[in-house]
C-alpha cells in the first residue's frame, strides 16, 4: 500500500496485487527479492503489480476489518515500488481496478 495525499487534504491509499503467478510480458510488476518476502510473510515467488490498485478509506473500510499489517517491506523496496508505480502513471498505464461490493 503507497499512500497519497489527495487534492481535498485527505489520504488516499493505492492497494496494489500481490501475486504468486508470473506476471505477463504486458503487465508492470517488480519481482519480491526472496528476503522481503520473508519479511512480508509471504510465499515465494511473488510480484507486486504496480500497473494497476484498488483504493479504499481505511477509516471507514467494510472490506478491512483489522488495518494492522500482516507484514512489512522494507524502506528501500517500497521506494522502489513507489519508483514503478511513478513511471507506470507517468508512462499512462496505472489503472484502477473496481472493489466489489
């Protein structure tokens, strides 16, 4: 999650995938080095896709019960993401992606 601060003052977070499965050849996705996994419990492989998000008010969320993370990345890994998620918007290819309800 990368969060944003809107026009109107307020946050904004951007939820990107993660997944297990390859990406495909068109998709924007950074490969998850095996020890941020580790510290993200996570299972290996794994990708974040920083091409596409779901967004969402943490305040007031139905779908995210307990807000406290499960595990974290490291500093250096979320700038890296936050760097991709950058040139994808820049490269007009982020998209959100609709939360059902």
């Amino acid at each position: 999650m990368l969060i944003l601060i809107g026009k109107d003052g307020r946050q904004k977070p951007l939820l990107f995938p993660i997944t297990s499965q390859p990406p495909t050849a068109n998709s924007w996705a950074i490969e998850i080095p095996e020890t941020e996994a580790r510290r993200a419990g996570l299972y290996m492989p794994a990708w974040v896709i920083v091409d596409e998000f779901n967004s969402d008010d943490l305040a007031a969320s139905w779908a995210i019960e307990d807000a406290t993370p499960l595990g974290r990345f490291s500093r250096k890994f979320m700038s890296r993401i936050a760097a991709a998620a950058a040139q994808a918007i820049r490269a007009s290819k982020m998209r959100s992606v609709p939360r059902q309800t």
